[in-house]
C-alpha cells in the first residue's frame, strides 16, 4: 500500500527542510509530491536539492503563484500511491499522525479521512477570530452539505486516490478546502470519517497565508459547490 504525500508549497524556505524531514522519517512506503507554487524566497533552490537527494520526492513547479488549489490540483493529478494525503509546508500539522489518519482507510472503514484540530487534541493557543472564523465555515458548509464535520477547513485530507482523482476541481485558492466537502458529500456512496489531529499554528508574523479575503471566497465557494451541488443531486 502505497502513500502519496501532496504538499503544496509557496515562499517555505525557513520550514522546507525541516517538514521535509519529518515526513520522509514516517514508516511507510512513501512518494512526496512536492508543488512549488512560484516561490521567489529560495525555496526552490532548496527542493532541487532535496530531490536529488531523496528518491521519495518529486518536484513539480508551476510557472507562477496560481494558488494553493492550483497547485493541490497538480499533485493530486501526478499522484501514484494507493492513498492521497495532503500535508501543508508549514510546521503547523504533525506528520507523526499519519498512521492514525489512515487508519480508517486501511481498515476498510472510510474512503476519505478529516483530520480535526477541533476535536479535543492539544494545540497551540492563538488567534480567537480566527477560530470562530473555521467554525462558522465548518457550519455553514455542513449547513450546504448535510454533514457534520468539525473542521472543514483542516489541512489533514486523506483519500483513497480513485476517489479524489474522480473529482473535479476548479478553485485555485483556499476555496478548494469547501469544494473538495461539497463534491466529496455529493456522492453519497462515500464514506467520510474524523480523527482527532494536534495542531500547532503560526503567527502571520511566522508565515500563515490564510486571510479575510479567503475567508469570503470560503463562503462564495460554499454556496457554489456546496447548496448547487446538492440541488443537481
């Protein structure tokens, strides 16, 4: 059973190595497809040479910042494992969690794994806004879809690589985080699970990307692919 780690990337180079490392030292058979969305920092310099030294990673670069979507939508087209997990370039999520994360999948449980950061792990205190903000996204997403997610918006995405390869995605930013929930719920024959994940997130100061503008393509993305696509079915 074979793991494709997709991991967009963009303007990394103070956590590439180190997130790097720490996925690679996971015990499992293992590809990293790592996306540079356009990095201007030296992150690129950095990733040709982690490709040349682990045969586990592959380097896919787009021409110009396109988006975080844009660039999960690169990896997800190139992956070959078995199972599709999505892992950001920060340090924020923990990769020592992978074999929890699948652990729904390799059982036969699920076909698709959230990992919530809202349900009851430890993780760093930081912005309260910004929480409220995740959970009134969550909400109105499972209000569009009828589940009953607890982080739509976690990073932590695993698939069983058929399934999220016969999805199609448009968003090039943020908004592919709902239109991934809502495409997902629209086939009913799925079955979705939640782990409990830690979480240890970064100040704006420290590198975060995610902002109010996001914040507003969430909601048009919601209503988009979330309420349309549960009238079309």
């Amino acid at each position: 059973m074979q793991l494709s780690v997709v991991m967009p990337c963009y303007n990394e180079k103070d956590t590439i190595r180190d997130i790097v490392a720490q996925v690679l030292a996971q015990p499992f058979d293992m590809e990293l497809l790592i996306v540079d969305d356009g990095s201007k920092d030296g992150t690129r310099e950095i990733l040709a040479e982690l490709g040349a030294a682990h045969r586990q990673i592959r380097v896919l670069l787009q021409p110009q910042n396109r988006g975080k979507g844009a660039a999960l939508r690169r990896g997800f087209e190139e992956a070959k494992g078995d199972i599709v997990l999505v892992q950001d370039a920060d340090l924020e999520y923990d990769p020592g969690e992978y074999g929890a994360l699948m652990a729904p999948i390799l059982s036969g449980k699920a076909d698709v794994v959230y990992g919530s950061r809202f349900a009851g792990q430890s993780h760093r205190v930081l912005y309260f806004w910004h929480s409220i903000g995740n959970r009134l996204l969550t909400l109105f997403s499972n209000m569009a879809t009828d589940l009953n997610l607890s982080d739509m918006e976690t990073c932590y995405k695993v698939f069983r690589r058929e399934v999220i390869q016969s999805i199609r995605l448009e968003e090039d930013r943020f908004g592919i985080e709902p239109e991934m929930t809502a495409k997902l719920a629209a086939k009913p024959e799925l079955r979705i699970f939640e782990v409990p994940i830690s979480y240890n997130g970064r100040t704006y100061a420290e590198g975060k990307k995610i902002g109010v503008k996001d914040g507003f393509r969430a909601i048009y993305a919601i209503s988009k692919y979330g309420i349309l696509t549960r009238a079309r079915h």
